[in-house]
C-alpha cells in the first residue's frame, strides 16, 4: 500500500482523478447564467468591416457610448489599454466615454522585469482614471485548463479585485454567499517583489460555448 501511495502520488495521478472527478460534474449539471449577460466580440466580421486590428481608441469610445445606452449595469472593455495611443486625442476621446458610461471595468496585467522584478501594466492615466480597474490574471493547471479565479491579485500591498467581482462592484451586487475562497500564505501578502494572487476560488463553468450571448461588435 505504501509503494502504491507513492506511486500515485509521484505521478499525480490523485490529482489528475480529483480533476477528472471535478469536469464530469460540471459537464453533467450545466447551469443558466442568471444575470442577462452579452458578449460583445471582436470577431472576423468586425475585422472585415471595420479594418484591420489595432483600431482606433475614438472607435472604442464610440461602442461604449452605444452600450451605456442601453443601460447594462456594468459594461467590462476587455482590452490591456497600457501603451499610450500614438495620437493622445484618441485616448482623450475614449477617456471622456468612460467617464461619460462611469460603469466600464478596465483590466490590468503584470510582466517580470530582467531583475526579475515585477511591475503592473496598468490602463494608460487617462483612461485608468475614469474607469473601474481590475486584474486579468488567469492561473492555468498544469494540465492547461483554466480551473481557478484569484478574486484578488496585484502587487503587494495593492491587489485588485478579479474582473468579475469588479463587474459586481459596480453593479451594485453582492458575492454569493456560498464562495468561500481560498487565502494565501500570510508570509507571502509583504512581498513586494512578487505578483500576489489571493483569495483563490474554483470556476464553476455555466455550460457550454453558446449559454452566453454573443453580438458582434459590428
């Protein structure tokens, strides 16, 4: 029995079993989302009709006008925004949209420096400071499936929410009660020299591709 324990445990095969174990419940009680939510996609046809990527920032601010129109309760622009615009009015022009929207959620990054170092990429000032920010850290297994959310992530001592949890700060709603998330280590939160994830929760999938509504962005 011993020499099997560590059989099994050298080849990770528990782990593996726990995570096959964890994909089949989801894959047999899929569920609704129970917000209205829409996904507005970069997709081949808004490249066909409205050119080739990188598109202007004034054409960003354009569709966030569109969507605060239509009353969403949070809209999330999920595009990494940390490089200026090489024409500054187009980053004015999409600064005054989110200021004018005041519910559009930012993402941020991070990248490790040569001195092995880490630094944030944060939204351009223009941007950053009409907009919610939130980090866009995605953790995957090692197995390449993203299973795990940190709800917080950053730089010690500031960490940003996740962007969902962000989307719900904004919106005016509470977490549900039943995520109870993991914390970090306390000796890792001093740090200042390493990108902090915390508050780590399991992602409970809502189905499959095509539960949530997709428009183009054309």
């Amino acid at each position: 029995l011993a020499l099997l324990a560590l059989l099994l445990g050298s080849g990770s095969w528990t782990w593996r079993l726990d995570q096959a174990i964890y994909d089949t419940s989801l894959s047999l009680s899929p569920r609704s989302a129970k917000q209205p939510i829409v996904l507005v996609t970069i997709d081949e046809a808004s490249l066909r009709e409205l050119g080739q990527w990188p598109w202007p920032r004034a054409l960003h601010a354009t569709v966030i006008q569109h969507i605060t129109q239509a009353g969403p309760k949070a809209i999330l622009l999920d595009l990494l925004l940390s490089e200026a615009s090489k024409d500054a009015e187009q980053d004015q022009v999409l600064a005054r949209a989110l200021q004018g929207s005041g519910k559009v959620v930012l993402p941020l990054g991070f990248e490790v420096l040569p001195q092995h170092e880490v630094r944030a990429l944060l939204p351009v000032s223009p941007l950053a400071r009409h907009a919610h920010l939130a980090h866009a850290d995605a953790e995957l297994d090692v197995d390449g499936v993203l299973r795990w959310a940190s709800l917080h992530a950053g730089i010690a001592p500031v960490l940003h929410p996740h962007m969902a949890l962000a989307l719900l700060d904004v919106a005016g709603e509470p977490m549900h009660p039943a995520i109870h998330p993991q914390r970090a280590p306390s000796d890792l939160k001093n740090s200042s020299q390493a990108w902090l994830r915390d508050d780590r929760v399991l992602v409970r999938y809502t189905g499959t591709p095509g539960t949530v509504k997709h428009v183009s962005l054309s």
